[in-house]
C-alpha cells in the first residue's frame, strides 16, 4: 500500500487503466494533475487513502483481456489512437451535446438558472477543443511523427529546440484550461446530478457532460504523460 501511496496518480493510470475508474470515483485528476503523489492528492481532498490504495490494488489484480498497451505504443501509434478514440469522439459529441443543452436552457432556465450557465460554459469547451484538436492534427502531431521518422532512421535535421516543446506548452496549457472549464460545469450541476422530477433531456445532457469530461481526462493522460515525454525524448536525442 505504501508503494501505490507514493506513486503519481498519472503513473498509476499509465502502468495500469483499469485503475482510471476508482480514480474517476474520487475525481482524482490523473491527467492535468497527475504528477502529484496518490498520498498528496489524497490528503488534499481529505480522503482515506488507505480505502482508496486498496481499490486501486484490486482494480490492478484484475485482468483486462482488452488492456491497450500504451507504453509499448510508438508515437505514431498512440497519435493514432488519439485521434480514432478521442478526436474523433470530441467532434461527433459537441453537436448533440451543445444541441441538448440548448434545450435545457431554454424550457427549464427559468427554474434551473445554472444550466444556462452551464451551457454558456461548454460553448466555450466546444471553440477550445475544437481550435485545439486542429491545432494538434495540423502542427503538433506531424511534427512529432517527422521527429520519430528521423529518430527511427537515424537521421538528423537541422531542428531548432523549441520545435515540439514550443507547441507542446501550449497543448499543456490548453489542457488545463479546458479541465478547468469542465470541473465548472461539474460543480454547478452538483456532479452531474439530475434535479428531481426533469426531464429526460436533462437527465441525458447531464449524463453526456460526465462521459465527456471523463474522456477528456483519458485523452489529456495520453497526451500529457505518455506522448509528449516520449516526443520530447525524442527531440532531445536530436538536438545532443
């Protein structure tokens, strides 16, 4: 227990995703946050750690016959993945989404006056993911595969040093400011918690909101711990 204790919440993730749903449980931030310890984050929020280390022990004792092997991935590979299981996800969800909440904001505003807030919020997690994904498809990733391609071969080329760390401090950036734009929404509707007696537009909204900050937290991980450090390695070997 002690060991899982002193370990990074976005270590725990990567060694093993199955433990993503406890950490999700407590809403411990594994992907903007995760380099804080199991034990840090625990004693900031006032939980037992003790209860949560042993959930996540269980959860990693499990086997998971459909278990991603991220670490294993090259980065062209995890890009990929990105892009097929998150990007792709972000794109067709904030259209209906955006959609369901106008809904809600229009016939129950009056007497739930947060999901107005709530839906001028997501507006702006719709014009900052979207931005940011281009941003990412049209500079970062083909940089970072160039960068691998050259690292694969052996070869050089004549790159300055702020060509990935540059746009991946902004992509760092960006992450937390979307996470922090979601933690909003789930604050103001009591973690996606249906009022009683709503409709099931409402109901759905909320449970489309939730779905969505949890893969926004799974997509960010990737990103943020196993790709970037992995592009950045990579880099470095280029430039020494």
């Amino acid at each position: 227990m002690t060991n899982i204790a002193q370990q990074t919440l976005a270590g725990i993730v990567t060694n093993n995703h199955s433990t993503v749903t406890v950490l999700e449980k407590y809403h411990l931030d594994f992907c903007c946050k995760g380099k804080r310890t199991l034990a840090d984050a625990c004693n900031e929020k006032g939980l037992v750690i003790e209860t949560i280390a042993t959930e996540l022990e269980n959860a990693t004792m499990q086997t998971d016959s459909n278990k991603m092997p991220f670490n294993q991935m090259s980065a062209e590979q995890l890009i990929s993945y990105i892009l097929i299981h998150h990007h792709f996800y972000v794109t067709q969800s904030i259209p209906t989404i955006s959609g369901h909440l106008e809904k809600v904001a229009f016939k129950h505003g009056d007497r739930f006056p947060y999901m107005v807030e709530v839906l001028n919020i997501f507006r702006e997690v719709r014009e900052e993911m979207t931005s940011h994904m281009q941003k990412e498809e049209m500079i970062l990733f083909p940089r970072i595969k160039e960068v691998e391609a050259l690292h694969n071969t052996n070869h050089s080329r004549n790159l300055t040093e702020g060509y990935i760390s540059a746009p991946i401090q902004v992509m760092e950036l960006e992450h937390d400011y979307a996470g922090d734009l979601l933690y909003k929404i789930r604050e103001l509707t009591n973690n996606y918690t249906p009022p009683a007696d709503t409709c099931t537009t409402f109901k759905v909204s909320l449970a489309e909101l939730k779905e969505f900050e949890e893969d926004l937290h799974r997509h960010v991980h990737l990103e943020n711990n196993l790709l970037f450090p992995l592009a950045e390695k990579m880099m470095n070997s280029q430039l020494n």
